[in-house]
C-alpha cells in the first residue's frame, strides 16, 4: 500500500489481487484507525503499511491468518474472497450503485461486478416491498404514491395508469 491521498479518503493497493494496484477507498473511522496505526508501527524503514517481523505481508502469511480464523470462530467456509464478496453484497444491499462498487472492486467489466447484485428471492422480495411505488385510486384514476422523476429533471409529476371508465 502506498500513501495515496489518505486525506481525501483513500490508499493506493500496489501490486493486489492479479498483481493490479488499485484505490482504496477508506470511511472517517478506517482512515483514523489507519493512521492511528501508522504512527506506532514498528516498521517505520519498510515502505508497506501492514508488516510482519521479516517485511511485507505476502498471500502465504494472509492464507496462515484465514487458516487461523477459521480454527478459532469454527467458521469452515471463511476465505478472503468471501469477505470481499460479503462487503459488496451489503454495498449493493445498501444502495451503492455498480459502478461505483465497480470502482472501488477494482473491476474493469461492470458484468464482473453485477455477480455481486445477485440475491436469494427473500433479499430481492424485500427490496422490492421497499421500494415500490404503491398506487391508489382516486376519482376512477390510478396513481402513484410517490412522484416519477423525469430524465429532463422535471419533478413531482404523477403517473396516471389508467382510467376505469364508471368505476
């Protein structure tokens, strides 16, 4: 990891997943532990910010730490890969949009990322109830509960369905 702009939020990954260097982007509290940190390493020569007492981490030393993890919480299934898995489904479960999950997964095809978008009926149903316009009658019209934004910016507008004649 290099410095980046950890002041606008975000480290530079060098050499990550596939050997790319990618952003990171960081929220207030992980850029304040994240410096917390840097200032009592004790590896101050070595130009990486996570170290062991022989350098730089490498995948064998991360593999050990998943290995580790899984005897300790019983946890069989843990892998690295399911933790990033897990943290863009809640992104996407929390609204973020593919292309900025995209973005900060370091993806180059967004059909790469849209894995991620996939959810069990019950995750997808849910969605659905909260978000979905609810209609109403009124005086024989359908409308909408909420307004319809319009790609020209124009607001408020009601979508009127349809018209049940004498109803």
């Amino acid at each position: 990891m290099s410095g980046g702009d950890i002041h606008n939020n975000f480290l530079t990954v060098n050499y990550g997943k596939g050997e790319k260097s990618r952003d990171v982007f960081l929220d207030d509290n992980t850029r304040t532990v994240i410096m917390d940190y840097s200032f009592v390493r004790n590896n101050n020569d070595i130009p990486y910010l996570f170290t062991t007492k022989k350098g730089k981490v490498t995948s064998e030393y991360m593999g050990n730490i998943a290995q580790d993890i899984k005897k300790k919480t019983g946890v069989i299934e843990f892998s690295w890969h399911k933790c990033r898995h897990t943290y863009a489904h809640n992104m996407i479960k929390n609204d973020i949009d593919l292309e900025s999950l995209r973005q900060m997964l370091g993806h180059e095809d967004l059909a790469t990322t849209g894995i991620y978008s996939r959810m069990n009926t019950e995750e997808a149903l849910e969605r659905i109830k909260s978000k979905s316009i609810k209609f109403y009658n009124e005086s024989s019209m359908f409308k909408s509960s909420k307004p319809c934004d319009i790609a020209n910016g124009l607001k408020g507008i009601e979508m009127e369905l349809y018209t049940f004649p004498g109803v």
